[in-house]
C-alpha cells in the first residue's frame, strides 16, 4: 500500500480517511490528495439494486436526509432504480434496507409499524477484521499502572464510577453523566467493557494510521537520502512532506483575513495594521501596542519608542545654532563696548545713543533666548522661551521704531514755525518704547496666568514620542508675533518716506533694510512653522530669530562700525556739521 502511495505528488495536504463515504469525496478537482480506507455510498447503491433485483421488487420508496448530500442519493438511486423489471410481487409489510452508515440502533428504532420495530429490515455491513493483540491490551490495561494519565483516569470514572483526586472533576462528571461515584481500588479492568466483535471501526482507523505511517516513513527515508547527499536544499518538490492544510499558517506579526474559495478553512495572511501586534501565529486579529511603546519592523512585539526633541547629542543644527547665538552676541557686546568706547563722536550720538544701548541689549538677551529652545522642554523652559524671546524682541523693534520717529520729527521740525518742535523732547523715544513694550508684556502676563505653554507628549507619529511644548493659548502666541510684525512694518514704512533725507548719518536708509530683513524673515518663516511637527517646527523658530536679530545687527550697526573703525574721516567736523542731532544724549 505504502509504495503504491509513494509516486503521488504531494503539494499541498493530504487525507487518509477510515469513515467517510459521501461519493463527492471522489472529486480529484476539488480532493486531490483525498483517500478513502473504506468504500463509498455508491457501492452500497449497486447493492441495493442488485437485492432488489433479487427479490424482484418493484415498488420502494427511498429515505434520504434533506440537505445537498441527500439529493445527490435520490438522484443516483433513481438512476439505477430505473432499470429494474416490474413484476407483481408485493409485501405487506414494509421492509427497510439501511446502507451502513445507517445502522446504528438509536436510529433504526424511529422506524416503526403498529409500536413495534420495523420487521424484515436488512442493513448493508463491511466484513469485519480482528486487530491482532486488541484484546490483549484492553484486559491488561490498569489504572494503577498509569497514575498520571488523565484521560485513563476519567474512563475509569465513567466506566467503574471511580473518584478523581479532582473534586471539580469529581462534582463534573456527576452532575453531567448523573453518576454516583464511590472509591476504587485501581485494579478493575476492562475485561467486559471495550471489546468490539460486531464494529469494523477500530479495524478501519488502524489500517488508515498504518497507512500514513508508511508513507510517512518512507517519505522520510527519501529526505534523509537526500541530506546524506548534501544536496537536501535542491530537492524535487514532490518530495516535500504533505502538509493538512490549504495555506500556510500567518507568522507572527500578521493576521488572518478569509477570503471566499472552496473551502472555508483557507484563508489569506496580512501584515497587521501600523501600530499593531501580534507574537502568536495564525492569530486573528492584531493588538495595540501600549501608548509607551510601538511594534518592531516584524511588528511581532513592542518595544519602546524613539523620544525625539532638538539634542546636543544627536543633532548638529543644535551645535551649529548656539555657536552662531553665541557668535552674535558676542558681536552684540563688541559693538556695546565700541559705542561706549566712541560715545562722543557724532555717528554714535546721532539719533540718541541710549536707544543704541538699549536696542544693543535688548537684541543680545533675544539672540540668548536661543537656548531656551534647545534641549529636551520642560514645563519652566516652555513657559520662559517665549515670553522672554517675545518680550526682548519688542523692545528691540520698539527702540527701532522710536528711532524712526525721532528721524521723522527731526526733519519735520527742522523750521522754526513748525509745530512738530513741541515733540521734540528727551522723554519722546523713552515713551515709545515704554509703551510699545508694556502692551506686549501685558500680553504675556495674560498668557501666563490663563493658559501658560507646558511640555507635552505627542504620540501621533509612528515609533516615536515627540517631546514639544504646547503654547497653551494659540491666539496669545500669535497675538505675541503679530504684534511684532506690526510694529516692524510701522518701523519700515516710516523710515522708507524718510529714507532720502540728506544727512550722512541718517539712520532711516539702515532701519529700512533692518526691517525690511526682519519682515521677510518672519513672513517666510511663519508657513514653515506651521507645516512642520516637533523639533523641525523648533528649528524653523530659531532660525528666524537668529535670521532677524542678525539682520537688525547687520544692517543697522555694522557700517556705523565702519565708519568708527576705518573711515574715521567722516566723523570729522567738516562731516558732522550736516548732521542734524535734535538730543545730545
């Protein structure tokens, strides 16, 4: 039997059955590797026939079970029954024909006539075999042999009414099979309960195990002939072991989804969803992944997330930013110490020197704020980066604004019937500032006592925890930048009307470019910033504050250091007559 098996291909599965006679089983389409150890319900048919013709009946009525299986026999049984010869034969009983998977006694008593089982009723067997050594076995077979089998141990309960060492299966077995259980002494045996004369059962499961078990067997003799060879990894795939099942199982990290086919046991693997898991195979459905943690690249177990923030330690834009903050005020401080240094000549003094000093400091204090932004946030640097970056900056643009106030005035009272002369005055650019400034730091005092900005976890991105700051209230933080960028563009409207005034140390030419970069910059960055997430959106910031405190540096103070510097000739006193300086402070 084993080497009639041998040449077939296996591919996908293979079945050796030792019961199941429905005919559509032999349907090679639909069972290719399908084997049957008994006959099927179509030879049982012939045989039927063959006894009706032998009895030369012609009148019979044929029971089927109502489903597709039942159709399939009334439609063949009809087919054979059509060749029968009539003739007048009749009986007055009715006399049943079972076919053997029929022939069961709980089912041969629904048939009945006047309250008695049906008479001269005839039921089709296979012959029976004997397992050599079957009996044998169940007469030596003892509990107290093998204590720690626990299917034994509950046969010995329903068949002797044993007790367990198990008392919730002592309470199950009583309560479901209604059994009074007493105590053994482990030496009962099966002398008359397991014996099986009259069932062709047992004989059948072991011929269809023998069967699988040669085959297995040789299958095995072959893969290890091949491996001997070394050339086990080019084997033919006719040789591969058969497998009992359509698909192969899902690994772990994907799911089974069933699709619609022949049978409904096939199914196909996906990968499980982003952010899910699963360590099982042929799992059914994906699990999520604690908040803390995100599946590996397998997606067969979690491990912890990715905390991403702008780093010293992974990010070199982080270098690169604090060296040139740092650059810059230095810058800042050498500037502070050439105007203190040249406080009396005529460039320093044009357009108030002390708004110079104070739009120094403020713009250095801003250019620092820079290391509040980098690093990992917490609640205090959330809270201080944008106030003081906010609150410095406005009274930089503050002091720029005031200048170009004085710059306007200056000119326009330049005659003496002009009433632009009633505010020139000393306390004019201190109130500017004061009151430019004060309004931006009411905003921030708002801000901080009704939603002040905090550190927050963001898990919306795949594998990581973005550390950012939440500004708390959005209208306050736009509020602060908006508020700066009007004061800019007041700044450089007014500074380009009067950028064509003759004076050699007009400053309005130097705060029209200053702002013109501070306007530009923000403008370009503020899209930037809203595209961006995490610690791209903090790098977009920095880079506007560096870009426009740079630009107010460069453009503003950075020739007047030329002047002071190298071209010291022009801060002569032929020179500084065209000045127009309405302060000497």
């Amino acid at each position: 039997m084993s080497q009639s098996l041998l040449p077939l291909r296996f591919i996908d599965s293979l079945s050796i059955s030792y019961g199941a006679t429905d005919p559509v089983l032999r349907d090679k389409r639909l069972y290719p590797y399908f084997y049957q150890t008994v006959l099927d319900d179509t030879m049982y048919y012939e045989a039927l026939v063959a006894l009706l013709k032998r009895f030369q009946w012609n009148w019979g009525g044929i029971i089927t079970s109502d489903d597709d299986s039942g159709q399939r026999e009334l439609q063949e049984l009809r087919k054979l029954f059509s060749g029968i010869p009539r003739s007048a034969h009749v009986l007055k009983k009715k006399t049943l024909i079972f076919l053997k998977s029929w022939s069961f006694p709980e089912e041969l008593a629904h048939y009945n006539e006047d309250d008695a089982p049906a008479n001269c009723s005839l039921v089709f067997t296979t012959h029976m075999f004997n397992i050599p050594k079957m009996l044998k076995y169940f007469r030596a077979v003892q509990l107290s042999d093998r204590p720690f089998d626990m299917i034994l141990e509950e046969i010995w309960m329903l068949v002797f009414h044993c007790f367990s060492k198990n008392e919730v299966k002592n309470v199950l077995i009583s309560e479901v099979y209604k059994l009074t259980l007493h105590n053994c002494s482990g030496e009962e045996r099966f002398v008359n309960h397991f014996y099986f004369p009259t069932d062709t059962t047992p004989y059948q499961v072991l011929m269809a195990v023998r069967i699988m078990a040669y085959v297995f067997h040789d299958l095995n003799s072959i893969l290890n002939k091949k491996e001997d060879r070394n050339d086990a990894i080019t084997y033919d795939y006719r040789y591969k072991m058969p497998k009992g099942r359509c698909n192969n199982p899902c690994q772990a990290g994907s799911r089974k989804v069933i699709t619609e086919g022949y049978h409904i046991c096939c199914y196909d693997c996906s990968p499980c969803p982003e952010g899910e898991f699963t360590n099982t195979t042929d799992s059914d459905n994906c699990e999520r992944c604690p908040d803390h943690e995100w599946p590996n690249k397998a997606k067969n177990q979690c491990v912890p997330r990715d905390y991403e923030f702008l780093s010293y330690e992974t990010d070199v834009v982080a270098l690169v930013f604090s060296t040139i903050s740092i650059l810059l005020s230095l810058i800042t401080v050498f500037i502070i110490g050439i105007f203190i240094l040249f406080r009396n000549i005529p460039i320093v003094r044009a357009n108030n020197r002390n708004l110079s000093f104070i739009l120094l400091n403020s713009l250095m204090f801003s250019l620092l704020c820079v290391f509040f932004f980098i690093g990992r946030p917490v609640d205090i640097t959330c809270m201080l980066r944008q106030i003081f970056y906010g609150v410095f900056f406005t009274v930089a643009v503050s002091s720029v604004l005031a200048k170009t106030i004085i710059v306007c005035i200056a000119f326009k009272a330049t005659r003496p019937d002009s009433s632009w002369r009633k505010c020139v005055g000393v306390k004019l650019p201190y109130t500017v500032v004061l009151v430019c400034s004060s309004i931006q730091i009411l905003n921030a005092v708002i801000w901080l006592s009704l939603s002040p900005p905090y550190q927050e976890y963001n898990l919306d991105y795949p594998g990581k925890i973005i550390i950012q700051c939440n500004e708390g209230s959005v209208l306050a933080f736009y509020l602060m930048l908006g508020y700066m960028g009007f004061l800019a563009a007041v700044s450089f409207v007014l500074a380009f009307l009067v950028r064509t005034l003759p004076d050699i140390y007009n400053e309005a030419k130097y705060i029209t470019f200053s702002m013109l970069v501070f306007c530009s910059v923000w403008i370009c960055a503020i899209p930037a910033y809203l595209s961006s997430t995490g610690k791209h959106m903090v790098t977009v910031e920095i880079f506007a504050i560096l870009a426009s405190g740079g630009g107010i540096l460069g453009c503003m103070f950075l020739p007047k250091c030329y002047i002071i510097l190298i071209k010291s000739e022009m801060n002569s006193k032929g020179q500084s007559k065209q000045t127009f300086n309405p302060h000497k402070n």
